[in-house]
C-alpha cells in the first residue's frame, strides 16, 4: 500500500473516555456533523496527488500535497493532515473524532496539478477560422495548392459556387526552398483555382497572397507612397504587407461563422489546459459577440480582451485624436467580470506600432542584414501612435503595443517613458504592456524593466525563427532578440507573461513551456545544437509555469483572483498525468515529457470544465460518512 495515501477505512475515529449507547453517539456525531461538517462537503471536494505534486506557484508556499474546493473558491491548500483530516468534537461527550473528509480522493501517482494555464497573447475567432484552411507546415507553393484543392474537394458548396471566397493561414516562404514570395500567378495554375477568389494569410497574419481575380476587383492600385505603412510588393504581383492588406475587400464574418470559430478554438484550448486567453486585438463586431456570448452564460473559459483600434494610416495628429475620440465614445466599452459567470473582461487596447520579421515588416533602426535596402515599417507616424497611447490612458485603458523591430520597441518606450514622467503615472496601476517585445536594442532591455513596462513574449516565436532570425539580423542585434530571461532578470516587478501568438503558432501551451525551457524545436534541434538558441536565454521550469499563470494573471489585473493555488482564489487548475515542472525522481528531464504530458482534467470555477476528476458525489460523501459511523459505533460494540 502506498504509505503517502492513508486508507479511508484505516483512518481511527478515537474515543477516549468511557463507552455509551451507540444511539446516542450516533445521533450526537450526526447533529454535530450535520451542522459543522455534513452542509460544507455538500458544495466542496478534496483532491490530494500521491505527494507533493500540486505546484501552486505561491512562493509561500510552492508545493502541496492536497487542496480543498469549496463552489468556486480555494478553502484549503496543504499537506495531507492539513487538508484531508478534520477533527470533530462533541464537547456533551468530552469526546474528539478524527476521520478523513469523505469527499477526499486522489488523483493517479504520476499526476501532477497546476494552476490554470493562460496564453498572454492570442487570437480566438482568427483560429477557429485558420482551421478551415490551414496552410501551416506547407513546404512549398504547390503544397500549398494541393491544400486549397483538398479543401474544395471536400466543400463542395464552396468548390460550385465560384463567388465564394476562398480563405486560409499559415504559408511561411522561409521554409521554402528558393525563400521568395510566392505570386498571384501561382494561383491559377491549377485549374481547379484558376479565376477563384483566394486570399491567404501569411504564418504571421502580416502578409496576405491574393489570386489574379482578386486583384482583378480591386482595380487600379496606389502607388507606394500612398501606402502608409504598408507595401504591396509588385515584384511577387499578388503580395500584400501590413496596413496594405485593407486594400483587400475580404467580406467580413457573419455571427455564424463567429460562433463556429470560437467554438472550435475553446474547445482547442481547453483540451490543452488553457483556462484563460488574453484576445489581442479584438475588434468592434469580436467584442459584441463575446458580450452576446458572456450574456448567455456561454463562455467556458475566461477571456481578456485587448480591444482593436484600427487606426488611420494619414491625416494630421489632431485629425487622428479626433478619430480616437469617436470610436472610443462610439465603440470599445469597457467592462469587467462581464456576464453570467464573470469571464469576460476589456480593460485594454491592442495598438500596432510595426509589423512581423517574417515579411521584413519589423521596423528596425538600422537595413535588414539580409536585405540592406529596408529597414523595415512603421504601422503609422510616430505622433499619431503617442497620440492613440495619451488618449487611451486618460480613458484608463490598458495600452498594448505590438513591437517586434527594435525601432519599434524604443518608440515604445519613448512614448511610455515620456508619459510616465510628465503624468508621474503609477506603472502597477496603469500595467502598459509591449506584445512581442522580440528585438530590442540592449540599452533598451534596461529601460523596459526601469519603467515598470511588462514584456509579453512568445516562446514559440524564438523557435519558429531561430533558422533565419541571425541572417535577417546579424550577430549583433541578436544580443538583445527574444532574451526572455534577460527580460525577466531586469523586470522590476519580475513578470514576464507568455503566450503563443495561435495561431501563428499553435494553441497547445506546452509547446511554448518546451520553447522556453529548452529553445529546441520539438524534434530537439536548434541552430546552436542540443543545448538550445542561445542557451542563456532559457528560462527555468519554474519560471515558465508562472509566466503561464500568476504573471500573465498580473498583466491581465487578476492576480488576486487567479494565477495561482492559494486559498480564497478562484478554483482554476489543471490535472496532468506527468511531471514536466519538477520531473520524478528516476526520470531524465530531456524535455520530451513536456511534449508527451497529457491533460487530464481542467477545473475552471470549481467546476469540471474539460475531462474528469476522481471525485465523489456529495450525496454519496454524506450517505457514506453516516454509515462510517454505524460501523465504528457497532465495532465499539456500542448499538
């Protein structure tokens, strides 16, 4: 028997004193119980894992052996006799009885139990529509083709109706072969797409590849200098970069297609253990369904949303305030705990200051290394970005800016530096965030963790990137390209919230803890060999499981509710059937039980949100805890 799960039915109930009649005893431990004891177990459960297995992320007290939920809270988190044990005395009888609590069950030896996990930076409807038409893995142009061609197969009121647009995600040209955009051109080819309407979003969502029908309708192009930030890249004709994609007239979803896209990513997410998802980038007609959606009680796992502000590429900067200005009063509410069950919450905006490295997009302050003749975009002038910032915060809304390049991360910076002193804004409060925070020059990674501004970071981002990062950049600028750990050593409130960026990359939250631990690709190969991407960058397990929960819960303002395992928080947790925190004794910590980790159980508001926990029903923890007594009352030869 193992000796760290004492048996329910060798746990002694003592007496001490003399016998009586076992009716009394009975009736007294009954009343006693029913009042103190029988009511609470009717609306909590005890989980406890063969040892000290719940990795809390409470620095108090990091380890537990079991933990109590009560409806939706955390009432106990401990060691066994802490948690498991109560103490009933009957002070008539001068008597004390010690049993274990019948709603107490355990999970399997090798299981292991985290706070819920949380993704600091994703896209919820933009996922459940990329698996229409994933593109994601294609190595070439024509595998690219026999997809749109199996996807037509298999939608024929797609492939019969040549007025249907043709929609899908994830090409990514660098690991292609020749490394070059693909054309318009390419899509008509094959004459089962030849006149089709067919526009495909790079890897990264900063790109788009049209077919010459869709060029067709959109007529007459600007010129390259009516493009402000942007580019429409006329030597691969069809090709369509940042702010130039809203040249495009993709129509826009219906209710419909929302519902079915969010569906599907939710239930991605919480097969894989995510119990929160920060939506970056939420535009006006997301925010309305999930506000429908919240109104239903139908949201089954807690959203953050960084509402979206398309702002206008031209104009003068009061022009551009003005426009702020009426969409804010127009548009984005502002809303916390929204909604039946409390899940939905906007406190945010999303602003985009460049664009990806992918596409040569990241605004760099000094060429390309492999491309000397770019540096890179900036979304909009750099006045009307600070403009957006000013307003938002006086509005007290959050402000998230996406920056990859390191031009783009020091105009960042500036902005929130420049604010924070002139207002002598209090940072905790305000929580400014840069989305990607991917290249920064290395005085820079100083100045961030100074001003208090949180880093939100994609681990998977550094492995998708790390085969052409160093030739796009150059030796130097790497010194300062997706060190997380550096960030986190210089944070001032030593947080680094981590996401994935799905779909760019994928929903599965672990990839991105392996990313962070190990900088390997999943097959374990990296650039730099079996070590990882530049090693030193890697974080510890412990720091990627808190960048996962207490820190992407502190950069969400929801610290003191959820993130980790303490009592009086919310009962978010997630049941995995091995340890890749810690690792078991015996167990080569290589990294593969990260990947091969499965998810067992996911608990959201106390509530079993996704798989099963071993958990007794609290009809049967009252019936099987009055019949404990009979039998002890009758061994005691008492009745």
């Amino acid at each position: 028997m193992d000796s760290t799960k004492p048996s329910t039915s060798n746990v002694p109930i003592t007496t001490r004193n003399r016998r009586v009649p076992g009716l009394v005893f009975l009736t007294s431990a009954v009343v006693a119980l029913g009042f103190r004891t029988l009511f609470p177990l009717l609306t909590e459960y005890t989980l406890c894992t063969r040892q000290d297995q719940i990795y809390t992320v409470n620095e108090a007290q990091p380890q537990a052996h079991c933990i109590t939920v009560q409806n939706d809270r955390i009432s106990r988190v401990g060691s066994y006799d802490e948690v498991a044990l109560v103490s009933i005395r009957l002070p008539f009888l001068g008597r004390s009885f010690e049993f274990q609590r019948p709603s107490v069950s355990y999970v399997d030896a090798a299981d292991i139990i985290v706070p819920g996990l949380a993704d600091a930076h994703a896209h919820i409807i933009e996922n459940g529509w990329m698996m229409q038409l994933p593109l994601a893995g294609s190595a070439s142009v024509q595998e690219v083709i026999e997809r749109i061609k199996q996807y037509l197969k298999s939608h024929p009121d797609v492939l019969n109706d040549p007025s249907r647009w043709i929609e899908g995600m994830g090409w990514d040209q660098t690991k292609w072969e020749n490394k070059q955009f693909p054309t318009a051109e390419d899509l008509d080819q094959d004459p089962l797409l030849r006149g089709r309407l067919i526009s495909l979003s790079r890897v990264d969502g900063h790109a788009r590849w049209v077919s010459p029908r869709v060029l067709d309708l959109m007529g007459t192009l600007p010129a390259d200098d009516e493009v402000i930030g942007g580019q429409i890249i006329r030597d691969a004709h069809g090709i369509f970069v940042d702010n130039a994609m809203d040249l495009i007239p993709t129509p826009p979803w219906s209710h419909q297609q929302m519902e079915e896209f969010f569906s599907a990513t939710a239930n991605a997410a919480l097969q894989f253990g995510l119990t929160s998802i920060h939506d970056a980038d939420t535009r006006l007609p997301m925010v309305e369904f999930f506000k429908r959606k919240a109104e239903e009680g139908a949201i089954p796992l807690r959203l953050y949303l960084m509402g979206g502000v398309p702002l206008p590429h031209n104009g003068s900067v009061s022009d551009i305030a003005r426009y702020i200005s009426d969409e804010w009063r127009h548009g984005i509410p502002r809303f916390i705990n929204y909604g039946k069950q409390a899940r939905l919450t906007l406190r945010s905006v999303k602003l985009f200051a460049d664009g990806a490295l992918g596409s040569w997009g990241a605004a760099l302050l000094a060429p390309y290394s492999d491309n000397p003749t770019i540096q890179g975009t900036l979304l909009q002038p750099s006045g009307v970005l600070r403009a957006a910032v000013r307003r938002y915060f006086r509005d007290d809304m959050q402000v998230n800016i996406h920056c990859i390049g390191d031009k783009a991360n020091r105009l960042a910076l500036d902005i929130f530096e420049d604010l924070i002193e002139e207002k002598a804004v209090n940072v905790s409060a305000w929580r400014p965030r840069i989305e990607h925070a991917q290249i920064i020059d290395e005085h820079d990674l100083g100045r961030l963790g100074k001003l208090g501004v949180t880093a939100s970071v994609q681990p998977t981002h550094a492995t998708s990137d790390m085969w052409y990062a160093e030739r796009r950049l150059g030796p130097k600028r790497m010194k300062g390209a997706y060190a997380y750990a550096s960030l986190l050593r210089l944070s001032d409130h030593s947080a680094l919230p981590l996401g994935s960026d799905f779909p760019v990359e994928g929903v599965n939250p672990l990839l991105g803890f392996h990313a962070a631990v190990k900088r390997l690709a999943v097959d374990g190969t990296s650039p730099h060999g079996p070590s990882g991407w530049y090693p030193d960058e890697r974080l510890t397990r412990k720091q990627a499981l808190k960048g996962m929960t207490l820190d992407a819960a502190y950069a969400s303002f929801q610290e003191q509710e959820i993130g980790s395992l303490e009592v009086g928080k919310k009962a978010d947790f997630v049941v995995f059937d091995r340890d890749f925190v810690g690792c078991l004794d015996g167990e080569v910590c290589d990294g593969s039980e990260i990947l091969q980790a499965k998810v067992k159980a996911v608990i959201i508001d106390g509530k079993v949100a996704w798989g099963e926990l071993p958990q007794l029903e609290a009809r049967k923890v009252v019936y099987g805890l009055i019949e404990k007594l009979r039998t002890y009352a009758r061994g005691l030869a008492l009745v």
